[in-house]
C-alpha cells in the first residue's frame, strides 16, 4: 500500500506507478550505497503515513460544524502560503491522502491553484 501512496504524490506530468515505484525501489535497496538512503525515505514515508492515518481519524469525528470551521480557516489562511504549499495543498486534497468528506473538499476546490 506504501508504493500505492506515494504514486498519488506524483505530480500530473510525471508518469509515476505503484509498480514502478517497487521495480526501483526494490533492488535499490539491495546495493549498499543506496539502502541507507532509501531506508531512511521508508521511515519518513510510514511516519508520513501515521499523520494522514491521524488527520484521517480526525476528519472522520467531525462534525457538520467543525468541518465548516475547519473549510473557513483554511480559507482565510490560504492567501498567505507560498505557491508551493498550495499546490501540495492541492495534491493532498485531490489524491485524498487525508482522508477529508467530500463536502470539505468541493468547498476547498476552488480555491486550489
């Protein structure tokens, strides 16, 4: 499910599989000088896991209320991210990583790039 996860990160352009992921990854971590890199990138990516799994959670026990709270501060605060963190805003909406209702994500879509 790892390989699956990181392929939705790709960005639009890129021509990014799970399969893919696991054809290089794989046997890269078979050669010495790669396997501690790409060990430490596995760490990172199953503690990045844990977050979406906890904001997914969190998402989850809203309700109606705070989901809009939540919408409206983004929002509001959305103007003053840089254009990188909007568009990987963008990327963790869409791919639905976070685990966000769907009425969260129509209300945040039009504001994304």
């Amino acid at each position: 499910a790892g390989y699956e996860k990181l392929a939705q990160l790709a960005p639009d352009a890129a021509t990014c599989s799970a399969a893919s992921l696991r054809r290089v990854l794989v046997p890269a971590t078979a050669m010495p000088m790669a396997a501690g890199p790409i060990r430490g990138m596995l760490k990172s990516m199953r503690e990045m896991d844990k977050g979406f799994a906890e904001a997914r959670r969190t998402y989850a026990a809203m309700s109606a209320a705070e989901r809009t709270e939540h919408v409206e501060l983004l929002l509001a605060e959305l103007p003053t991210w840089g254009p990188e963190d909007r568009r990987w805003l963008a990327v963790l909406v869409r791919s639905d990583l976070l685990g966000m209702p769907p009425d969260m994500r129509a209300a945040l879509e039009p504001s994304l790039e």
